[in-house]
C-alpha cells in the first residue's frame, strides 16, 4: 500500500521557523523551509523545488518535490488545480517571512 505524506498545508500558519509560502489557486499553501520556487506540470500537479528548475524533455527538471496536502476530507493527495498558463510560465519564487518576536513579521533573508 503507498502512502502518501504532507509536504504542505494550506491556509495553516506553521508554529516555528520560517513562513514559507506561494499563493496557489487563491490560497495560501505553506511549504518546508528548504523551498525556494514552486511550479505547476503539464497535468495541473504542483512542485517545489529548493533550486531553480529547467524544462527538460517536456517537463521540469527531476530535482523536485510534489506538494501533497490533507483535502476538506482528511485525506492526503497532491495539490492539483486547473491550468491557467502554459506549464512553462507557472514557476515562480516562494515568500519567505520570519518573526522575531511572534508577532512582528518581515521577509527573511536569502
């Protein structure tokens, strides 16, 4: 049996460490520390990757990571949404926020 594991959360606010997130289909989908841009395939699946990644053969490059989160019914399944643009033009960078205190917030450092 394959299981699945969450690589992201929507609209949940991580407790520590940075704020990590991209705005996918109108929501916020918080990510690993490690992501640094997110891209969308030819099938509506998205991705992170910690580099930037390069078409390669009709696709992007294999260094990434499939962004997987719990649905409204508890289950885990690949973040999928409809195709808007061309899968070349969906890459883009991730948001990066910390907060010192909790409660002030600034872009984090790269």
């Amino acid at each position: 049996m394959l299981t699945i594991t969450p690589t992201a959360v929507v609209d949940e606010v991580p407790e520590e460490g940075p704020e990590v997130f991209a705005v996918i289909g109108g929501k916020k989908v918080f990510l690993p520390a490690d992501a640094k841009y997110v891209m969308q395939d030819r099938r509506g699946l998205w991705y992170y990757s910690s580099r930037k990644p390069r078409p390669k053969e009709g696709d992007w490059t294999p260094n990434k990571t499939s962004i997987a989160c719990r649905n409204e019914q508890g289950y885990v399944r690949a973040l999928k949404t409809d195709i808007e643009l061309a899968w070349l033009d969906t890459c883009q960078r991730t948001v990066r926020m910390v907060s010192a205190d909790g409660v002030n917030r600034r872009p984090a450092d790269d």
